[in-house]
C-alpha cells in the first residue's frame, strides 16, 4: 500500500535560473521509512516543503494516502494534509510545557489520553510538566517526534533530524527514532546530508544532487552498488577503475588484475566500463590476484584502513584504499594480495 507519491514534481524559485527540484518521482511504502539523501542545497528541504503544502509544485502531482493533495487543478492547504512534521530545530513552543506542547493544535476529545499515548512511545511519561528548555537535546527531539505523531499522521517529515546532536546521542537517536516509527506504523520521511545516519535508519535511500534522484534503493543496494560517480563517491568511499568486460562477461580486465562482477546483465562482451570497488570488498588471501604493498595504515577501530600500492602492473602506479579486520599484524611496506568480492564491484556511469 501507498502512503505517498510523488509524480514528476518540479519547483523553481522565483528568480533562480535552475530548478531546487527536478521531475522527482517517488512512491514510499505505507510504514516504512525512507531517507533523501545528499549534500547541502541538492533540493533535500524543497521536497519536504513540497510535500507538506508550503511550497507549490509548478508541475506534477503529490497524492497522500491516495488522495491528490497538488495537481493541475488541485490544491490541499498544509493544515489539510496528513502530515507531522519535525524541523531542524525542533520548533517547540518555549513558554509551554511538555503535554501542551505535544497537545497542541490536536483537536480530538480525547487529547490527555492521545498525549499519554504518545510519551509512552517516546520515553518520556512523567515529563508531562517540565519546561521544555529544561529538557536535554534528545529529550526536546522526542518532544517535537510526540507532538508529529499525535494527530495520527498518514507520514512524518523530518528535516535533518540528528544534525544538532553530538556523535553519541546521534547514534542512540537514530535507533530512538526509527523504533518509535516503527511502533507508531507510521510512515517516515527524513532528510539527511549524513550517509552514516541514511544507512542505519532507512528501508530505502533516495540519493539526490542538484535537484535530480540519482538512485534509489536499500541501504545495502545504495552501498554495494552504486550507480554512478556521484553515489559511489558520496555514500560510503570507492576505488574507481577502468577496465574491459571479458568474455563471458563475469570478470573485468583491469590495471590491476581480473575483477569479479556478477552484474553481467548490463554488460557487453569487450565494452569498455567504469568501475566502483568499495573498500570494504577486499580481503587478504594467498591467492589473491591483486599483489601489493601496504603503503600506509591507519587504525580506526572498527576497522584498519590501509592504502596498498598494486605491484603487478608497470603502466602506472595505482593506489587502493582498502578496510580489512582490525587484528590484522601488518606493517607499511608489507607486501600482501588481495582478492575483490562482486558483491562490492559495481559498473558506474560517471
Ligand atoms: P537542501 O535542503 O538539500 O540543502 P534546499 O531544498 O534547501 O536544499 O535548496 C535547494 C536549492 O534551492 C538551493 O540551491 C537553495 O539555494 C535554493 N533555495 C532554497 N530555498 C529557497 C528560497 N526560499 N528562495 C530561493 N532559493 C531557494
Ligand atoms: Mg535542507
């Protein structure tokens, strides 16, 4: 089931030469949560605004719930659609306190206890009469995620919801958020210039630059396979390769060496593609194909990220950024070979 659509929708601002928002099309699942991604100015907040019914498309349709909000002849004011909305800053009334802040603008007879509802999902029972600037960063964020939720939306919007937050919070945050729309069965748009916070909370990534969708997919699909320059160098890191499809299309030849890829569907025997290989593909092994030298390494915990300088090619020297286990011994200037897994090779249009 569809909670909301978008058709082809198109903005402009007045006196601007280029679009903020492109021909973008999108279709998000009743219950799920999606995330536009990409950096600052690309069209991310627009799309919101958009859909909320603050800004008006020039052309396309926005149906919520399967009811047209914005199209040639119709227009649904924002107070009219099922919509919750969470800002950037929050935008809790200061002098109310916590019920009156959730409470408010809902209309509904049985208010005390919708808002009684809503703490519960958020943590927050007993802070009915706090001042909301005597609550922390987080608190005030499942404040502002309460008050959304409240009036039952058909989808929550969130612009840049962990942008205010420190690193630890922001983590705890992204788990928060996503389990209380999950509860809620609501249906969740975020905003977000951080792939690390798309990856962790989303269902579906919308990948967006200069007004376009670039690619959509899983966090898995959006990770392993991007598809083209742009999303494999701004989600995640990448090693880009030129190389030559082999026939039988299931290896490519490379600077260096043969390199898998199971996406032979889209190949030609003989063209020549551009490749992603994502650091996070690589493992150590005897007989791997691709022999280097560790050329630097840098522990992050998590991992070690090493760059490795490939040995078996004369033309030029070519540098990998590699992520192997953190107990690997190794030490620069270690050879080592490595072999590449197709599940993190993917052929990109530039
Ligand atoms: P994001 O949220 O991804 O950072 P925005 O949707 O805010 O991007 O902006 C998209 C583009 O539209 C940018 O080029 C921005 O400068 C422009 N823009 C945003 N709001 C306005 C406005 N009110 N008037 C004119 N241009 C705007
Ligand atoms: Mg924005």
């Amino acid at each position: 089931e569809t909670a909301i659509e978008l058709k082809g929708i198109s903005k402009t601002y007045k006196g601007e030469a280029r679009a903020a928002v492109c021909d973008v099309s999108l279709k998000v699942k009743r219950g799920s949560i999606i995330t536009l991604l990409g950096p600052s100015g690309c069209g991310k907040t627009t799309t919101l605004r958009l859909i909320a019914g603050f800004e008006r498309p020039e052309s396309g349709e926005i149906n919520i719930g399967g009811k047209l909000m914005a199209g040639d002849n119709t227009w649904v004011s924002p107070e009219k659609r099922k919509i919750g909305m969470v800002f950037q800053d929050y935008a809790l009334f200061p002098h109310l306190n916590v019920e009156e802040n959730i409470g408010f603008g809902y209309r509904g007879k049985d208010k005390k206890q919708r808002v009684q509802e809503v703490l519960e999902m958020v943590n927050l029972q007993g802070f009915e009469n706090k001042g909301v600037h005597h609550l922390s960063g987080g608190q005030q964020q499942r404040v502002a995620l309460a008050r959304a939720l409240a009036k039952r939306p058909e989808v929550v919007l969130l612009d840049e919801p962990f942008s205010n937050l420190d690193t630890n919070l922001k983590q705890t945050m992204r788990n928060e958020v996503k389990r209380i729309l999950k509860k809620a069965n609501a249906t969740g748009i975020l905003v977000s210039h951080d792939q690390k916070d798309a990856l962790a909370i989303s269902d579906e990534i919308v990948v967006m630059k200069d007004g376009i969708i670039q690619q959509k997919g899983s966090p898995k699909k959006i990770y392993q396979f991007p598809r083209n320059a742009f999303v494999a160098g701004f989600v995640g890191e990448s090693n880009m390769m030129e190389g030559v499809v082999e026939p039988g299309k299931r290896w490519i030849a490379t600077d260096i060496g043969r390199i898998p890829c199971n996406q032979y569907h889209i190949l030609t025997e003989g063209e020549e593609v551009l490749l992603s290989l994502r650091p996070s593909g690589f493992e150590i092994a005897e007989e791997g194909d691709i022999k280097g030298v560790v050329e630097s390494l840098s522990y992050v915990g998590e991992y070690l990220e090493a760059r490795v300088a490939v040995v078996n090619q004369k033309k030029k020297k070519i540098s990998l950024l590699v992520y192997l286990h953190p107990n690997e011994i190794l030490k620069q200037g270690d050879p080592l070979n490595l072999r590449v897994s197709p599940n993190f090779v993917s052929v990109v249009k530039s």
